[in-house]
C-alpha cells in the first residue's frame, strides 16, 4: 500500500535563506557539546552497572536447596533423637562445618572369624552350633531418647554382643557414638539398606539400596559391612538379592528364628534354643525389658549371647 506524500509547504524567500545556512552548522556545534558533557555521566553509569551485574548473575545462578531422602512411611524418625541429649559424646563440627566420623573401627566389635569366613553368599536363619550360645540383633536405627538410654544401659550392664542392621536414611549424625558404643560389646554394624525398601517390591533398586548403605555406613563407622539384614525379611533368598550383595561385598544374608516387640517374644519354635537368631528393633518402646526377658529365657536353657560374628 502506497503512503502518503506531504503537502507542498509555501516558497521559502530569499530573506530567510541566510538564517538557515547559518542555523545548522551551529545546531552541530551545540549537539557535538552536549554530547561531550554528557560522556563522563554516561560512563559512571556503566561502570556501575558493570560491577553490579555479576552479584546479580550469582545469586540468580545458586543452587536451591534440596532435602534428603525421606525415610520409609513405616519408619518415622524421632524429632528426638540426639545422642547429646542422652548425655553421650557427638561427632562434633569441624572448621568448614562438616561432621567428623571415626577413621577406626570401635573398640571391641568382633571382626570377621577367618575360620569360617568364605566368598559364597549364605542366608541364615538360625546358626548350627552344639555350643550354648544364641544371637542377639537389632535393626534399623531410629529411636526416642528414654527408651534407648534404658537399652543402652541393659546392654552396658550385661556387656551383650550386639550385630546392629542399620537403616542409613533414618540415622542421625549425633547418633553415631551411641551405636558404636551399643556394638562395642562384641557385636558389629551391619548393612539395612538406605531407605528400608521391600527387595519383594519391583520398584525398589535392590543394588542402589544395598551398596549405597555400605559406603555410608563405612564412612560413619570406619568398617564396611559384610552382612545383610533385607528389610521385612523379603527376598532374602532371591539370586538378584545375592548377585547386589556380593557386587558390594556382602556374603551373609541374615534372618531370624525368633523375634521380641514390646516386650512379647513370637518363636518359629519354642523355648530358644543354641544358634537362634533374635530379632529386635531400636524403636522398640520396651527394648530394655526385652533384652532382660530374652537374657533371662536364654539362662533357663542354659544359653548367653555371644557375637554371631564369630560363627558365620
């Protein structure tokens, strides 16, 4: 579409023809001028521009925070769970803000017995042994502050050996003494996967579950871990669960014949016999009272507990 040309405006004459020639080298003299005032203005104004937009490019470009894994929903963790609290020593902050962990195994966990350590992957549910002795176990790693002071204190007293499966989602740094000391009687720290994920469940990533929990716990701890205690007991005998195990180092897959929850003791078959496995969980309200009542039926039998570790 063609525009539209402008009106023909009225001749100039000849009396005005000077004013023009000499009106427009001086609107270039005074425009050149103002040009040059306005230079240093100009510039102060791009310097600070300048040295502005990096702090503004850095903070738009930090990270978001993002929370940790949540624990499994059948497994809450305690809003008070702090070993300080309980009157025991926490790992304690370093200089740039990072919790410090043991380099050294704790005193007085068993380690691996040589003589009956081999490569294959075996589940146990319960040890054959003719010696009178039977197998303490407590799993996952989250508990309220009263409940495991009075456990602690039980195992103390009666210097119990015992091999803790350890839930690594659930476990507090501060709590890291306490289950070192509650091992440190013979037992040891072993492996209950991450986030406590059923390996009977296809969406549980059996491999992640397994070998993320042994380099964390072998950094917690300064041991890695050479038993597995599946969650729920699912799929302890499933060839993916022993191919995970034995990729990150397990080769000893342990069940149970015999399990105490608040106080009440269930048998595969009863009384408690040599080589059972007891289950227990840290969680549990009367864990004290329990480890007193499954001492207590084990001396009726004539039976002590004694570190799984040197029987497997």
């Amino acid at each position: 579409m063609a525009g539209r040309r402008a009106a023909p405006g009225p001749p100039r004459g000849r009396s005005t023809a000077w004013l023009v020639a000499l009106g427009i080298p001086i609107a270039l003299i005074a425009v050149a001028l103002g040009l040059a005032a306005l230079a240093p203005s100009s510039g102060s104004s791009d310097a600070a521009t300048a040295s502005a937009a990096p702090e503004t490019s850095a903070a738009s470009s930090l990270p978001t925070p993002t929370a940790p894994p949540s624990p499994s929903p059948s497994m809450p963790v305690s809003p008070s769970m702090d070993a300080s609290s309980m009157g025991m020593p926490t790992s304690s902050p370093t200089e740039d803000g990072e919790m410090t962990v043991p380099t050294e195994p704790p005193d007085g966990q068993s380690s691996r017995n040589p003589e009956t350590a081999t490569d294959d992957v075996e589940v146990y549910y319960n040890v054959e042994t003719e010696d009178p002795v039977f197998f303490i176990t407590i799993d996952d790693g989250f508990y309220e502050e009263e409940p495991a002071q009075r456990a602690l204190d039980v195992i103390r007293e009666n210097q119990i050996p015992i091999t803790s499966f350890l839930t690594e989602s659930v476990l507090s740094p501060s709590a890291n003494d306490y289950f070192a000391e509650a091992t440190s009687y013979g037992g040891s720290i072993q492996n209950h996967t991450v986030k406590h994920g059923s390996f009977a469940d296809s969406a549980t990533d059996v491999e992640w579950e397994i070998c993320t929990a042994q380099d964390s716990l072998e950094e917690r701890f300064g041991t890695r871990p050479w038993m597995l205690r599946p969650p729920y007991g699912a799929a302890a005998n499933e060839p993916n669960v022993a191919a995970a195990a034995e990729g990150c180092g397990i080769n000893r897959i342990i069940m149970w014949n015999l399990y105490v929850e608040n106080n009440e003791v269930e048998y595969v078959s009863a009384p408690i016999a040599a080589g059972d496995i007891v289950l227990f969980h840290w969680n549990d309200p009367y864990l004290a009272e329990g480890l007193e009542k499954i001492l207590e039926l084990g001396r009726e039998q004539g039976l002590t507990p004694a570190p799984i570790e040197d029987y497997i």
